[in-house]
C-alpha cells in the first residue's frame, strides 16, 4: 500500500519544498502554469507526440490517489469545507502545511457512474458550478509532503456544455 520510507521526511527537503512553493508563488508562476493550461497550450518541456496526443487539462487538483480514477465525470456537491489533509512536517514548522494548502479549497464531488463521494482540493481560483459535469484527466504528480495526495488534471466535460 504505501512506503514506510514516504512517510519520513527530511527537514531540508521540506524547507526546499517550502522555499520552491514560496518562491513559486512570489513570481507567479503558479498562476502562470494555471493559465498557460486553461489556454491549451503545451509546455516546452513536454514531448510534441505527447502534445499533440493529449489536449492540456483546463484546471489542476489535489486528490487522495486511492480516489482518483481516470477519464471519470463528476460533480462537485459541496460548498468549500473546513479541512485540509496533514503534511509531513517536522515539529515547529507547522506553517509549511499552512503555506502548503493556504490556495486550495476542500470540496465533495460525486463520481457520476458510482455515485461515490470523494474529497477533492481545488485551488481557490477556479471556479466550480455545482450544475457543472467534469471529467477527471490524469495523475500529474505525487505529493511529497501530503501524504497520499496526488496532483490531477481535469476538465469541464463537453458533453454538458451547453
């Protein structure tokens, strides 16, 4: 099931981590990767076949990876909840966990073909209609310090597009 080595973390990886999300997030670049994404443009490091295989999710994600399946609908049926996962941290540097989800939202979605309610964490900035069918795109990243949090792409599911 999971690694008993994901589980221990070193200080100096997480105050890098700390130190890249900051510094992401001071440039801007978060938000540049969100729009860069919503545009459907590819990013220059990604290979051309696989570019031109698969369009860009509209929107990222975090997810638990045992809740995650692919190409899914869903709707989102909650307002924005009081929760956020643990991050492995080392004591005293609890505003690395803060910092880490201080941009995301806690949700409930709805697996359409099973019914199954799953928490999902979007970031603050998108927004959500509950009216909305979305479909789930792929595992982008596992999450270092969350653990069993994956990074996900998805999209607004064109067959509910009026």
């Amino acid at each position: 099931m999971s690694n008993p080595g994901h589980h221990s973390v070193s200080r100096r990886s997480v105050v890098r981590t700390g130190s890249l999300l900051l510094g992401a997030l001071a440039s801007g670049s978060i938000g540049a990767t969100r729009v860069s994404a919503q545009s459907g443009s590819s990013s220059e490091s990604e290979p051309e076949s696989e570019a031109e295989s698969e369009p860009e999710p509209d929107f990222q994600a975090r997810l638990y990876g045992n809740d995650f399946y692919p190409a899914a609908r869903f709707r989102v049926v909650s307002s924005s909840l009081e929760y956020k996962p643990a991050v492995s941290v080392q004591e005293g540097e609890t505003f690395l966990g803060d910092l880490y989800w201080s941009d995301y939202d806690t949700r409930l979605i709805r697996y359409e073909n099973t019914q199954e309610r799953v928490l999902f964490f979007p970031p603050f900035e998108v927004d959500l209609d509950q009216e909305t069918t979305y479909r789930t795109d792929r595992i982008q990243s596992t999450d270092e310090l969350a653990d069993g949090i994956v990074r996900i792409g998805f999209h607004r599911d064109s067959s509910s597009a009026a």
